[in-house]
C-alpha cells in the first residue's frame, strides 16, 4: 500500500493531512537512522563521520562505539516517533496558517 500525503484545496494552499505528514516524517528519519546502524554494525560509521566532520573543518571529537542491537532498535523507534510527533505538529501548524484554516 503506498503512502500518499493527502490534501485538501483552500484558497490556492493545500491543506494536509496531519497524521499522513507524521508517518512520512517518522518513516524518513526510521530509514536514515537504520542506514546509521547499518553502518556501525558493518564498520562503517566511523570513517563516514569523521568525514563529515573534516568537512565542516572540524577535528573530529567523537569515536563510534561498538554495535549494540538493542541500541540500535532504540535509535530507530525514538527517531520514528519523534519524527512522527515533529510532523503531525508541521501539518497541524500548515493547516492553521493557510486561509480559513483550524487544523484538520
């Protein structure tokens, strides 16, 4: 089943659907943060972050612990339902800015 953001039309701007923009948002930082994990878990993480770091001229501070699968499920759920919590706030803030709008 795909995930479409639904919306409504009001005055030009579009209204959306608070709970749609949520699981989108939640889905897209679970994703990121599981490509994270993947990297720690495969040895990857550290090389990957010290070059972020070296590219905002930064010495790098931080060294990677080892994978944790527990911590590693911990950081994919708390990302998902912070994500989701951020974006079902982002829709309910679009909705009441829009022309005639109390959230949805």
């Amino acid at each position: 089943m795909a995930l479409e953001l639904q919306t409504r039309s009001v005055g030009g701007l579009k209204r959306i659907q608070a709970h749609s923009l949520g699981l989108v948002f939640g889905t897209f930082l679970a994703i990121l943060h599981l490509l994270w994990a993947l990297l720690v878990a495969v040895g990857a993480a550290q090389p990957v972050m010290d070059f972020f770091f070296r590219l905002h001229m930064i010495t790098p501070p931080y060294k990677i612990a080892e994978f944790n699968l527990g911590t590693a499920a911990g950081l994919v759920l708390v990302t998902a339902i912070s994500g989701y919590v951020a974006g079902w706030v982002a829709g309910h803030i679009w909705n009441r800015c829009i022309p005639g709008g109390a959230g949805v």
